[in-house]
C-alpha cells in the first residue's frame, strides 16, 4: 500500500468522512471519497482543510496531525480507535495516554471525536503509514 499523503487528504464541511484531492477544475476542486471511491467536485464556498495543515495544540507548541496520528497508531499498536460516538471520558483519558501533553483548555473533546473519526477513517480506506516531507516535495513536483 501506498504512504499516505495528508497534503493531499481533505476535510469538507458538512460532509462525511475524508476525500482525496485530485484536481483544480473549472467548477472547483474534484476530490474523491475514501470511503467509496466517488468523485465530486466542490464549489469555490466549500470549506476545505487539508489534514497536512491541521495541529492540534499542545502544552509547548502545535503538534502535527501526522505526529498525532504516529502517537495515536503506537498507543494502539495499529489497531482502531475509540468511536468518536464513545463516552467523552473515555476519549479524554485515550488521549491522556496517547498524546499526553496536549494543551486540554484548547483541543476540546469535540476536535478529539474529528482525529478519532479520521484516524479510523485513513486506517480503514488509506495508510497509517505517511509520506515524509521530502516524499511529499518530490510528488508535488
């Protein structure tokens, strides 16, 4: 299997699960579900992130989701993650262990249940297993 690109790995809002990007269009950008491989193309309004530009905070600085991701996979050995439907205790004390010294006054249960339901989601349709930052330079070429 492929590394994982998450430069290349979007959020939509309002949409569920994660999409691959593939192009710039005339009508907006066309990505691609993970989940079921279906093309889409959105609009220029379509609140986009790429996972590569997301960080969750912690106590000394922003941890990349990439590293949060690494920290996530050997806390549980590869294996899935909590649901992010799970008791918010639950997924606080996962966290605790998992990246324990993220800044808890500003990465709310709420960002924690998003990681969760990508996590899971990248394990599933995708690689744990990431493109490095030169790999990712050397694909955008």
């Amino acid at each position: 299997m492929e590394k994982t690109d998450l430069k290349r790995i979007v959020s939509v809002s309002g949409e569920h699960g994660l999409f691959r990007y593939l192009a710039h269009g005339k009508a907006g950008m066309i990505v691609e579900s993970l989940e079921n491989g279906k093309r889409t193309t959105l609009g220029a309004h379509a609140r986009v992130s790429a996972l590569g530009d997301i960080s969750i905070f912690t106590l000394e600085e922003e941890l990349p989701l990439k590293e949060v991701f690494r920290k996530m996979a050997a806390e549980l050995a590869g294996g899935e993650a909590l649901s992010a439907k799970a008791d918010p205790k639950a997924i606080r004390a996962f966290f605790d262990k998992a990246v324990p010294d993220y800044d808890g006054d500003r990465f709310y249960v709420s960002h924690m249940k998003k990681v969760l339901e990508w996590y899971n989601c990248l394990r599933q349709y995708a690689s744990l297993d990431f493109a490095d930052d030169e790999e990712e330079k050397e694909e955008a070429k």
